[in-house]
C-alpha cells in the first residue's frame, strides 16, 4: 500500500465528517433563526443536533454510542470530585477573607 494514497484517502473521510457536521450545525442555528421559538425549543433542537453530531463523530471513529455513558460514569468518578473539591476550597478561602 501506498502512504499517499491512504493518507489521501483519511483526510477526505476527516473532510467529509467535518462537512456533514458543519451542515448539521449550520441547519440546526438556521431552524432556530427561522422559527420563533421559545428558550425550550431552542435548546431542545441544539440539543438533539448535538446528540446527532455526537453519534455521527463517534460511528466514524469505530466506536458505538454507548461508550458515551461509560465516559460519563469516568467523568463523575474521577474528574467531577476534584473540581467539586477546587470550588469548595475557593469557597473557604473567600468565607475566611470575609471574616
């Protein structure tokens, strides 16, 4: 095989990914312009082209979707106590200064 021709062949597939997700994006802000909607409707439309996104993002890739919960549950076991922790001890440190 020749390198060119498979790199050729990754940066058209990253292309056309970037492209699809550029007109989800594009579609999803112009129903949102176009209808006058209210703040649920907005977010309910952004929120169900993101998810879209996500989904297409992550078939790309070779992953399936479900792996977006175990990402989660990573998150909240790992990452989310640690910024819990920074803001409570920001939150001591102004008490404190108050006092």
């Amino acid at each position: 095989m020749d390198n060119g021709v498979v790199l050729g062949e990754i940066i058209m597939r990253y292309l056309v990914i970037g492209l699809i997700v550029a007109l989800i994006t594009v579609f999803a802000f112009f129903i949102i312009m176009r209808l006058d909607l209210n703040a649920l409707g907005k977010y309910s439309i952004i929120g169900v082209s993101s998810i879209f996104v996500l989904f297409l993002l992550l078939q790309s890739f070779g992953y399936h979707f479900f792996i977006v919960f175990s990402l989660i549950e990573w998150l909240t076991k790992f990452v989310l106590p640690w910024i819990i922790l920074y803001w409570l001890i920001r939150a001591i440190k102004i008490i404190e200064k108050r006092r």
